[in-house]
C-alpha cells in the first residue's frame, strides 16, 4: 500500500553531520502548569502475518508446509529419503483440507521436513525446492530435555508401521517414536519426542519400518513450552520480547494482510478458528507465503489476554486489491462483510449462550475478551471508503454503542472515534513531525497512529532510524490527549522471509534480537508519563537542505503516456525529450517503458515506476511536461531532487486511490489537496523547484507551494507518573554532536536530585544490532545526581536518553 514516502535526504544528513562540536542548549520544564493527561493506551504493538511473523514465527509451530496445501506443484519443504512423494488429492482428510502427502517408502525410507527454512528463489517453488533445499540446513531448533509434540494424520496400504525421528544436522538421531496402527482410513497420532541433544538445524523424518505406501496430512511438532504452555501456542521467547515493549494494545491481524493481494485472497476470521485440522489456511500472496491460519482469531485474542493488552481488530470494508487496482464490493453485495464484523464481536464478546460466544467457549474460552476497538478498513480512503465505512460504523454502532471505531482517515458524514494515518518515509520526515499534533483541532476524532518507521535509507535497523522515530514519539507523547494509541510496524521479520524492511525484532528459529527501533518503543513504553508537563527547548537547528537531483516520471498501478519533457535552468534547457530516438538518455529502473508516435510509455502494474534523467547534483530548475493515464489505479508521479533511484521526491497526481495530489518529500509533506486524473485526457504539469521551496502546476493553476524547513536536531517531552511522583524526561539528540543543555526546572525547589538515566547510543548513527551482536544497541541504565532546579547534561551525540527522578 502507498503509505510510503520516498524522500530526498542526503544533503540533508551531511549538513546535520557538519554543523561543530559542543554544542549547546536549554531546556526548560515547567512544574507548575500541568499539561494534558497522556491516554493510557498510547504505546500498543501491531501484529501483521508478515514476514513469518506469525507462521514460522511467533507461532510455535515447527513445520513448514504442515498440511501440503502450501503449494500446489510441490511438497514444499518436505524431502525425500529411500522413497518418494508427490502430492495427493484423492482422499482428503477433510473439506477444507484436500491435499495429503504420498509417500512410497523402501523398508527405513520416507520424508523429513525442514522446518521454515526460507531464502532462495521463493517465486519458483519447483526450484526452490529441487535446487535449495537440497543443499541447506534445517531450521528446526530443538533443546536438549525439553519434550516436543508431534500430531499427525496418516492412512496407509496394508499395515505399516512409521517412525517419527528427530535428527541432528549431522544425521543423528536425537529422540525417536514409533507409531503403530495405521489402516487405510485417516487416524490421528500423537506422540511425544525428547531431544537428547540441543541442535538448531534439525529435521523430523517419518519413515516407514518396512516398504509400503502411506499418506500424511497435518503434520505438526509443537514445544510442550510454549508462551504460558498453551495449545497450539505461541514462541516464548518472542513472546517475552513483546512482553518487554509492554504493549497496552495489539492491533492485529494487519495490515495488507486484511486487504489480500487480491480481495479473494484476504484472510478471514471465520476460517482461523477451531480445530486446526480443519482450518483451510490461504495464500498470503501480499508477503510471499501461504498463512495456515493457525494463529487464528482464537490466539490472536488470547495472546491480548495474556499481554494483558486490549485487543484491537481490524476488518476489512469490502475493499482491496484486484488486478492492480483498487477493488470496492459493490453495496449491495456487502452485507457479508458488515455480517463478519458483527460476528466477530460476538465472538470476542457474546455470552456463551450465544451463537458465536458457544463457539469461543468451545474454543476453550468461555469468558468474554473484552474487544472494545475494531479497525474498519486498512489504509483505504476516498468515496468508495466513505460509502463502506458508514455502512460498517453504523451497523456495529447499533448493536455495540460502546464499540471504539477506527477509520483509516477522517469520513464525512460519521465521526469515528479514532483516525489511523500512517507515516513510512527518511530521517528528516519523522524529525519534521515531532510538531505535527501541538496544533490538532481537539475537538475532531483522537489519533490512533497505527504504523510508523522510518524506511528510507535505514539499514536493517540503524540507530538514526530510531532516532528519528523517538524524536517524532515525543510529539505523540507531549499531545498524548488526541493521539490516544500508537504503534511501530513491522513487528516482527526472519530475515530469510523479508517482505519488508527494517522491523522491530529480528529472529530466526532459535534466536531473536530487537533492533534500535524496538528498544525505542521498549523504552518510551516502560517510561509512560500520566500526565505532560510543559517543555521548552532552545537548541540548534540545522538549515534545511537545498532540493538536489535528478528528475523523472512514473506511476502507481497506472498505464501512462508522457512526452514533452524539458527541464530548463536559467533559462538554459538542460534536457529536452526526444521519444522518436527511443529512450536514448533515460534510465528505467522499474516499470515496463517504450516509446512510440513521440511519447514514452509506461505498461507495467507494479508500484512506483521509474524512468529518470538528468545528474544527481542538479538544482534550481524548471520541469515541464503532458502526462495522459491510459488506465489504472492512480496517476502520475513525477520525480525530482533524486540523489538515485530509490531516493526521490515526487509530486504525486492522482494518488491514494485517485483522491488525491500531494508533495511526497521530507520536510515537504503536508502539501496534499483532493484531486483525481482522468483517463485519456493529456495534461499539462509545470513544476519549480528552487532552493528548498517547490511549487507544481497543473494545467497552468499553481496546486501547491511548499518549502523545507530547518530542522530540530533534538526534541524532549516531560511529564510525571502520577502513580510513583516520578518525574520522566525523555530527551533526543539525534545529532552526531553531544549537547550540553542547561534544564531548568521551573517551580521545582532546590534541593539535590537522585535519579535514574537510561541511554540508547552508540558511535555511529549507522550502526545496528544483529545476529552476531544482537547487544551492540541497547538501553543502559546508570544514576544521577544533581542539584535543582538548574543543572546540565551533556546528551551523547546520536542518543535517546530517559532520566526518571522524584
Ligand atoms: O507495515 C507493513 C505494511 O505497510 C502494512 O501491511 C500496510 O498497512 C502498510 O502499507
């Protein structure tokens, strides 16, 4: 989804990076005026299937392709020993799960699987698995003493007996169970294997004692320690990570998860609940893998419960994705949608008594969860939203009056009591932020600000993404009256399953880490202030950037036609198009370009095509050019100030579903007005860019005027936790110089202070955590001691700091 900023930066950060040493500044806390109360739920966490969050992540479940219905060509994930196997739909074990494994064994023969190893060619499974597999080790990771269980369905021809096999990555065998009685209907087995060794890559083997031929379906091997020992449960140690964020909220379960790549494909709670034999899971094409639904409705509410965090769900309204556009059910077609709300409230809430309360109590939980907040809709917006939203709101309003709705962006004609905006964009976006609510109307919807990170230019995970992210925090924090709840995305990615970058926590099959980012969120959420007290912060800001760079056209799930492309400084033309020449001078890193009758031409459905011309160190120049949509989803972008291909501003026509034209750039956003691009039409685009200041025209009506701004290096907010007296500061440098502040504690009396400081730093704004050095950026925790009510401290260059005092 479009949530993205793509944004120029890097003249930026070097004039940050260059302004002197020791620098120094003052920051005043006001004690006597009290501000705004802070909403209790402020810091929650967002749960998407994305990037294995889920399956072959937080789920506990160890096998990969558990049920054979991951892929249809092959048993993905599964190999060969002495036998073979191919998929099978002639008997199935259920309904919703038509397809078994097949295995034709020699006497000690059979299968093994691998756990959720991922990487490699993942859009061809056929090579993937005939070509990677092969060759990798397993990832499923065992500890010595602990107890596994394993459940599976099997069906045989004659009587064979199978042996159900742990085995090391060297070949050993680490616990192993016999499994008697198969015949030639489907049965349920269970046993029970205790590892006699710790191994990370091992694999379970089923293999038969003697030749034969047997089938297999839902294969699955769960740690008896699951998070809370629950069935069917969840990774502990990635549990225990959520627990340190200390979420008050988990919104879950996405996402573009909830839209689906196509709207067929999007997940639906009714098929995630219950017996997980029967659950028939579907393809989640917008990460790359098939969901088991195995965490389902049913966990994903007890994990909440178990987090002691209010759940939050999001539906979808009857929109997402088909055939590179955006796809709205028709009105009359959408009673189901407005029924699968109602139900899934029911669920959550209704007693047991009633129809889907008795399924939840079945489910093991008769006792309500309490869901109070439902999403409706995940980033979709315009009229075609409007019309669902309202229908959706009012169908849940009247049978659930106290129901929390959240729309994706403000709806006319209903009041929702919460508005989800998303900000994914550089360094300077977020430090351009940290203002953005101390002059929200108090009186419209409060904020749920449900997806934030920085993503440009940001590693896996670097310290500066961090920085830039709890700079921004502290404006949520200081305006924590109207944003009532925020959350960091993604959550959760194993790196060999990446769909996108960077993310909280970082894992694989038997390690974790948090990056700078998730220790941010740990640390503002374990330091809550109940209520704001004022700040005011005199430090240094940095000139804005002059806007450099190349410039270009593109487009978003849109067929487009471009020509006259001129670019003219001083006077100068610096490049004029020529499209009878083909696309001599132009560069195409993405999208389908050609050239024909003198214009270019982009065919391509994919999302934020490029062709660029022109050199990085361009500055102060005019383009001009036609742009014609020939079909699609949005409208025109045309690029300018890009350093290169992925860093690049752009003035975006007919975006966010064809609502609207907006400046997308650091410290330009904002500038963003209603606006839509019609097809066949050829229209005229002029844009200025000059210095730091930008201005686009559209048919010769000038549409917007923005202008960088400085840049506040630094931001702090101050309040108390009314619980212990305590007083929290949470100061951020996020530049590469230590700043010495003078606080002034106004109405604070004099006296010696003894508190707590905890710091999040390190050398080099670029650095990150990983595998090998999960460590490297974490909170550390010292004393202090000063005297009131003035004193200085020096805040490292690059640092978060919480000083906590009383
Ligand atoms: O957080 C990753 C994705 O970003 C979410 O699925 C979507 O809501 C947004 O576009």
């Amino acid at each position: 989804m479009k949530a993205q900023v793509i944004a120029l930066v890097t003249a930026g950060v070097s004039l940050l990076s260059a302004v002197a040493q020791n620098q120094t500044g003052r920051l005043s806390i006001d004690f006597d005026k009290p501000g705004v109360k802070v909403s209790p739920l402020l810091y929650g966490i967002f749960f998407e299937e994305i990037n294995r969050a889920g399956d072959g992540g937080i789920y506990a479940e160890m096998i990969q392709n558990r049920s054979f219905e991951d892929n249809v060509d092959v048993p993905v994930a599964w190999k060969t020993e002495n036998a073979t196997a191919s998929l099978d739909k002639g008997t199935p074990l259920n309904p919703n799960n038509p397809t078994s494994l097949r295995v034709e064994a020699q006497a000690g023969g059979g299968v093994a699987n691998v756990g959720f190893l991922g990487g490699g060619p993942r859009w061809n499974m056929r090579e993937w698995q005939k070509d990677y597999l092969p060759k990798q080790p397993a990832k499923i990771a065992v500890e010595t003493g602990k107890d596994y269980d394993l459940s599976l369905y099997a069906r045989a021809q004659g009587s064979i007996s199978l042996i159900a096999t742990l085995k090391g990555a060297d070949g050993k065998v680490l616990a192993s169970k016999k499994i008697k009685g198969l015949g030639n209907g489907w049965k349920n087995f269970s046993v029970s294997l205790t590892p006699s060794a710790t191994d990370a890559n091992a694999s379970l083997m089923v293999s038969s004692e003697t030749a034969g031929t047997f089938w297999l379906d839902m294969v699955s091997l769960f740690p008896q320690d699951t998070w809370k020992g629950r069935k069917n449960g969840l990774r502990a140690d990635l549990m225990e990570k959520l627990v340190a964020m200390k979420p008050t909220f988990v919104r879950f379960p996405g996402g573009c998860f909830v839209e689906g790549h196509q709207i067929e494909n999007r997940v639906q709670w009714k098929n995630t609940i219950g017996d997980i034999a029967e659950r028939p899971g579907h393809l989640n094409r917008n990460w790359g893998y098939y969901s088991t639904d195995g965490l389902g409705q049913h966990e994903y509410l007890q994990m909440c419960e178990d987090l002691e965090a209010a759940p939050v769900f999001v539906i979808n309204c009857g929109m997402g994705h088909r055939d590179g556009g955006m796809y709205a059910v028709p009105m009359n077609e959408m009673q189901p949608f407005v029924q699968d709300a109602l139900d899934a409230i029911e669920y959550a809430n209704g007693p047991a008594t009633s129809k889907w309360g008795a399924l939840r109590a079945k489910n093991g939980h008769p006792k309500p969860f309490n869901l109070k907040m439902i999403e409706i809709g995940n980033e979709n917006g315009g009229p075609d939203y409007h019309e669902r939203y309202a229908l959706i709101h009012d169908a849940i309003k009247a049978k659930y009056p106290d129901m929390q709705l959240i729309a994706n962006e403000p709806v006319p004609n209903r009041t929702p009591d919460m508005v989800d905006p998303h900000h994914y964009g550089d360094f300077e976006s977020f430090l351009s932020q940290v203002t953005r609510y101390d002059s929200y109307d108090r009186s419209a919807p409060k904020v749920y600000f449900g997806e934030y990170a920085q993503t440009e230019d940001a590693g896996n995970g670097t310290l500066q993404a961090a920085l830039g992210e709890a700079a921004f925090m502290t404006g949520l924090e200081r305006n924590g009256d109207v944003v009532a709840m925020a959350s960091y995305a993604p959550l959760l990615c194993n790196p060999e399953w990446r769909g996108w970058n960077p993310n909280a926590i970082l894992f694989n099959q038997h390690e974790v880490y948090g990056t700078p980012s998730y220790w941010v969120q740990a640390m503002f959420a374990n330091n809550r202030s109940d209520q704001i007290l004022p700040t005011e912060l005199d430090a240094p800001v940095s000139a804005p950037s002059v806007i450099e760079g190349k410039v270009g056209v593109g487009t978003w799930n849109t067929h487009a036609e471009f020509k006259d492309f001129k670019v003219v400084k001083d006077g100068q033309t610096l490049f004029e198009s020529d499209f009878s020449k083909g696309l001599e001078g132009w560069q195409t890193p993405r999208g389908k370009w050609s050239t024909a009758d003198g214009v270019l031409r982009q065919t391509s459905d994919e999302n934020a095509t490029l062709a660029m011309v022109g050199d990085a160190s361009w500055r102060d120049y005019t383009i001009t050019l036609k742009a014609r949509k020939l079909s699609g989803a949005e409208g025109f972008l045309i690029t300018f100030g890009a350093p290169n291909d992925s860093r690049r501003s752009w003035w975006n026509l007919g975006g966010w579903g064809n609502i609207a034209h907006g400046v997308e750039s650091s410290g330009l956003n904002g500038a963003r007005t209603d606006g839509k691009i019609e097809i066949g039409r050829w229209y005229d685009i002029k844009i200025e860019i000059y210095g730091t200041k930008v201005s686009c025209y559209l048919d010769g009506q000038l549409v917007h005027t923005v202008m960088r701004e400085p840049l506040r290096t630094t931001a702090a907010v101050a309040g108390r936790d009314l619980n212990t007296g305590e007083t929290i500061l949470k100061f951020i440098n996020a530049s590469a110089n230590p700043q010495t502040i003078t606080l002034e504690l106004r109405g604070g009396k004099p006296g010696k202070i003894k508190g707590r400081a905890i710091v999040l730093t390190s050398k080099n704004a670029r650095d990150e955590n990983s595998f090998a050095k999960p460590e490297r950026i974490v909170p550390r925790e010292e004393s202090f001691a000063v005297d009131a009510p003035n004193f200085t401290r020096t805040f490292p260059a690059n640092s978060v700091t919480i000083l906590r005092w009383k």
